[in-house]
C-alpha cells in the first residue's frame, strides 16, 4: 500500500510510520490538512489516515472538500473524541472508517487493509503503459516498441505489478507479498533473480532503461530519469 499519513501528533504519526514500513508499505507523512489535501489531490495513495484535530483546519472540513472535489481515495480518520456524533460527523463528512485514540496498530492495520481490498481501482486498467512499454491484461500480452516480449508466469506479474504502481518504490516485501504470496522475508535472492531476468527480456535489448533499482529499497518503473 501507499499510505499519506495527515497527523500532526510526530509521536503519533511516527509510530503508525513505522509500524506501516514494518509490513512493507510506501508511507508519506504531512502535519497540516491544507498539505495533505494537496497531496491526496495530485498523487495516488491507496489510502489516506486523517487526524481529527488538526491546526487551523478540522479534519471533517478537508476530507468533505476532498470528497466534493471527486477525490475517491479511502480515508480513515483518527481521533480522540468518542462520542458518537463525532463518529457520525466524520463518517457523514466522507470517511470511510473512523478509529478513537488510543488504539492497537494491528487494528488499525486491519482496517487500512479492508479498506484497500474493498476498492482496487487500479485492477480496473486493462491496458498498462509505460513509455513504450504495454501489457495488456486481458490478453497477458507484453510489447515494446510494437515487439512482443515472451516472459514467464513470474516475470509478468513482477511487471504487471510495477506498472500498476508507475513512478512508485515498489520494495521486495511488497513483490514477495503480491507474486509469492509470502508475508515474510525467506531471505533468498528470489525476487533479484526474477527481477533480472525480466530486466534482461524488457530493458537490454532497448536503448532505455525503465527498470530502476533504487539501492537498498526496492525497484522503480518510470520512462525518466
């Protein structure tokens, strides 16, 4: 997942961080609502975790202009006042879930992961390019620069996973989670071996490379530099 953090509490904020990068996730952290309303409306996060109390603006007041804005991205908020009405306003505001301080990690984990598994948007594309690179879902078909590219059951979801997250780290913990199914680190060079390997097949014989390795992190698919 790709998590925008919006919590100006640093305690707070770090410890969901650090918890999320744990598990694998790509987490973006911001402390006012007016920076995570920008950042929610110009890139793609998988989920949004909305502090209630916010300087100069109230976490309601940004996620109803977000959702009157046709931003979609799921949104959980946090806080700590427990009344019910402060529940229903959040929910009413256009939040998907709402979750009262203090509380577990593994709960709001679970949380953020139903609310993913209930709107894969990015499934939806059924033809995916980067550059001059395609796939084609429907037909399991890979090309580029018009040349089919024959790549094994492995190497196309490798790539069909780095396509659906362009221009995103996409780490070896989430390749083994997505391709393996693994939801731990075997400590093996499985995912390096598979990834260069497809290297070999998408990028060697072509004068651009679109498959980065960002040392010590994971691997980046993007047609610039």
């Amino acid at each position: 997942m790709k998590v925008l953090i919006v919590e100006d509490d640093l305690d707070t904020a770090e410890f969901i961080k650090r918890g999320l990068e744990q598990h694998g996730e790509v987490v973006h952290h911001v402390a006012t609502a007016q920076q995570g309303m920008l950042l929610v409306s110009s890139n793609e996060f998988d989920v949004v975790i909305f502090d209630r109390l916010l300087p100069n603006m109230d976490g309601i007041d940004a996620v109803r202009i977000l959702r009157s804005s046709n931003v979609t991205t799921p949104i959980i908020m946090l806080t700590a006042l427990s009344e019910t009405s402060d529940r229903v306003s959040g929910l009413d505001a256009g939040a998907d879930d709402y979750l009262v301080k203090p509380f577990d990690f593994s709960e709001l984990y679970a949380r953020l992961k139903a609310l993913t598994r209930r709107t894969p948007l990015k499934q939806e594309a059924l033809c995916l390019c980067v550059g001059d690179l395609t796939l084609e879902r429907t037909a399991r078909r890979v090309t580029r620069a018009g040349l089919i590219l024959e790549l094994n059951q492995k190497e196309y979801q490798i790539l069909e996973y780095l396509m659906l997250n362009p221009g995103q780290l996409v780490t070896k913990t989430m390749l083994l989670e997505k391709v393996w199914g693994f939801n731990f680190d075997p400590k093996t060079s499985l995912v390096q071996t598979h990834v260069s390997r497809l290297r070999n097949k998408v990028d060697k014989p072509f004068s651009i490379e679109l498959i980065k390795t960002i040392r010590g992190c994971g691997y980046i698919i993007s047609d610039h530099d």
